[in-house]
C-alpha cells in the first residue's frame, strides 16, 4: 500500500510551469510507513534468501522465556568491536531439534560457536533484524570445539608446560585436600562420601564455584589459584558430575588450563564423562571418570602408604624375632661351650695349683727354714749389740738437754747441761770444764 496526496488547485496554479513536472514527480515517490517498510524489508528478505540463510557465530546472552529460546549471536571484529545478530529459537522447532543436540552432546549456550539456518525477519516493534533459527549444524561446533582443543594441546606442548603438574611431586600421604566443584551437588557429595566414608584423617578445604555456565571458567581457575597459594594443601580436585559436550567444554577452556599447569599443587581431575577427555584432564596430574573415583583414587594412595608402613613394622618384627631367636641360639650353644670349656680349664687350674703349691709348699718350708735360722742369728747379733748390754760393762751415753747423742766435745760448751744415760739411769749434770784428747 502507498500513500498518494491530493493537491488543491489554487496550490497548484501557484506552481510555475517549468517547476509544475518536478514537483509532481516529487511526491509522486512512495514514501512508507514504519509498518509498510518493516513488511517491504521482510518482503526482500524472503525473496533474498527463500530458503533462509546460515549463519555462524558465537553463543551470548541466552535467554528463555514461554518455552522459547533467545539468545545472540556474536562476531567478534577485533579492536573491541563485534558484530551481532539476535536469534529467536521457538520451543517448536526446539523440541524438534533436540535429539540432534542430545546425540552430539551439545546445549545452547552462552559461549558455544555455533552454525545455524534460520529466516531473516526485521521485527517492527524493536527496529530489529533477527534470524528464526531453523537448524543447526553439529558437526561446526564439535569441530570447531576439537580444532580449538587441538590448538591449545599444541602450545602447551610447544612450551613445555604440557606435563608441568605432573612434574609435580605427589605427597606420600596427601590428606589435605582443596576440593573445587559445586556445594550440594550429586558431585560434591559423591567425592566427600567417599572420603569421609575411609576412616582416614581426610581434611577437605572446599571452594563453591559454578562448573558451567557464563561464570564457570573464571571461578573454577580462580579456585585454583586460590588453593594453589595458600601453603597448607597437599592436592586439588577438582570434579563435576556428567553434562553435554558443551557444558564439559568449560574444561577444555585456557584459563583453567592455565591454572592447573601452573599450579604448585598436584591437581586431580574427576569430571564425569566416560569417553570423551578434556584438556583439563590431559594436564591434570592425574585424571578420573567420576567425582566418587578421584575420591578413591585419594584414598588408596593413603591406604597404600598405611599399608606398606605395616608391612615394614611386620617385616621389621619378623626380622627382629628371627635376630632374636638366632642370637639366643647362638648364645645358648656359646654358653655351654663357656661351661665345658671353664670346666676344663677350672680342672686343669686345679692340677696346676695342686702342683705348684706342693712346690710352693717344699719351697716355704725350706725359706721358712732359712728364715728362721737367718733370725735367729740377726736376733743373738743384735742382742749383743743391744746398748744395755754394753752399759752392763760400763759404756753410757751423753746427749745434750735437747737429746742429741755426743760425739765429741767440740759440740758441748762451759755451762751446758747434758744428759749422761746408764744401765740404770740417768744422770743431768752441768759442763764445768772440757779437756780434749791430744792423744790425736
């Protein structure tokens, strides 16, 4: 529909001849409505693009409202421009769709590259072109998802960091463990069962972050950082439950593959998928299938160290007791040899003492003897020289008052007192006079 003018005469008597053909054909050219030019551009649009269009993009701002699905998408352009394009996926065509999303594991999603058909309709009420979506074509993003996991392999192999955690030393008994997932979920309580449910002294540091979804790649690798700094952690696990390709694809994201390989924590990945691994998992210092099996594998490396410490102390004990019985053995056999052999020499001691003292026995007897006769004789020579002997024939002994013996006069003086000693007594006199002998 076009909407014509009418013009009055008078107005257009007004008009000069020459200006009469230019103004006419002026307002002859059809102008529209908003409405009229929202239909004229779908009108192109279907006739553009009869059997719609395919459209590839990135995932973003996923809403649902009513059953339906809308979400944009995204191109980026670089220098921090985009461009975009909304999407309207009707709950219809959703259903319709949703066993090919099931058999490829995928889920519309906030950050999925995806490609899909759709029709172009510029919708009136917002001024906005949109796409209907129609299809989508699974094998685009499952593609682009391996070339972009592929592409990360590759540098981190490149750098060397490929295999960094698993450089790491793991603890002898690693009972301190920094857990990343997600607070009450079927993953949370399958991995603290297990633990708690081993007996052992577990003590598990829990992180709450979201493992899917806009906001997972960056609280699941700040988790790890987090724990990885903290000084009091002897591993990180971190575990999720089973999802789509998609919502598993957070682990295949760089942040938290960045994390991990430079985390100075060993870290255990558990993410419940069967088949398919995950970057994570490749860089991991060890992986598991489910949350409840990485909890195992924590508990058999502290039961594997409990047990080959009592095996040590058994084994330390058998020695023990088998050194023990040995040296008691031997200590047995020594002590009857001792005994024989004391014996022995005990008896042959005795003979030889017998001997000896029937020697040493003729041997006294005949010193005794000698002895004897050796005494008697010093005991008659000193009886004669005994000083009373000889006093009984008149000698005496002087000494002076301090009982020095005197041996000669010079050693008295006129005036000294002596002490002359008898056979029986003793006389104290004083020096009058001294003659000395000059017979000499």
């Amino acid at each position: 529909m076009t909407d014509r003018h009418e013009f009055d005469d008078e107005f257009d008597d007004e008009l000069d001849d020459d200006d009469e053909d230019d103004e006419l054909e002026s307002f002859a050219t059809t102008t529209y409505s908003i409405s009229e030019l929202a239909s004229a551009i779908n009108g192109v649009l279907e006739d553009g693009f009869d059997d719609g269009v395919w459209v590839w993009g990135e995932i973003s701002s996923v809403s649902v409202k009513g059953g339906h699905t809308y979400f944009t998408l995204v191109e980026d352009l670089g220098g921090g421009k985009r461009a975009q394009l909304n999407v309207n996926l009707w709950a219809g065509v959703l259903q319709r769709i949703r066993p090919v999303l099931k058999s490829s594991g995928l889920a519309i999603q906030n950050g999925l590259r995806v490609r899909v058909r759709g029709e172009l309709d510029f919708y009136a009420p917002f001024g906005k072109l949109s796409l209907t979506m129609q299809e989508i074509d699974p094998r685009f993003t499952l593609g682009d998802i391996a070339l972009q996991r592929e592409e990360l392999l590759r540098k981190l192999k490149e750098s060397g960091r490929y295999d960094a955690n698993r450089r790491l030393e793991l603890p002898t008994v690693p009972f301190r463990i920094g857990l990343v997932t997600s607070w009450g979920t079927a993953a949370w309580a399958d991995f603290t069962k297990e633990i708690e449910g081993s007996g052992l002294g577990f003590t598990v540091s829990v992180v709450d972050v979201r493992v899917q979804g806009d906001s997972a790649v960056r609280e699941v690798s700040n988790a790890i950082r987090y724990l990885s700094r903290r000084g009091d952690i002897d591993v990180i696990a971190v575990v999720r439950g089973g999802g789509s390709k998609a919502e598993l694809a957070t682990f295949d994201a760089e942040p938290i593959v960045e994390a991990i390989v430079t985390s100075s924590v060993p870290v255990f990945v558990g993410v419940g998928h069967e088949i398919d691994t995950s970057v994570a998992d490749e860089v991991a210092h060890r992986r598991y299938k489910t949350p409840t099996a990485c909890a195992a594998g924590l508990v058999e490396r502290v039961r594997e160290f409990v047990t080959s410490t009592e095996e040590a102390w058994e084994a330390i004990a058998r020695a023990t007791t088998d050194l023990l019985n040995d040296a008691n053995v031997e200590l047995v056999e020594t002590a009857h040899l001792l005994a024989s052999r004391t014996r022995t020499a005990v008896a042959r001691a005795e003979e030889r003492l017998e001997y000896r003292s029937r020697r040493l026995g003729t041997a006294a007897r005949g010193r005794l003897d000698n002895a004897e006769t050796a005494l008697t004789s010093r005991a008659e020579r000193l009886r004669l020289l005994d000083p009373r002997r000889i006093m009984e024939r008149g000698w005496s002994i002087t000494r002076t008052a301090d009982g020095r013996a005197l041996r000669s006069v010079n050693e008295v003086a006129s005036g000294d007192r002596i002490v002359t000693q008898m056979v029986d007594g003793v006389v104290t006199s004083t020096v009058d006079e001294i003659t000395p002998d000059t017979r000499k």
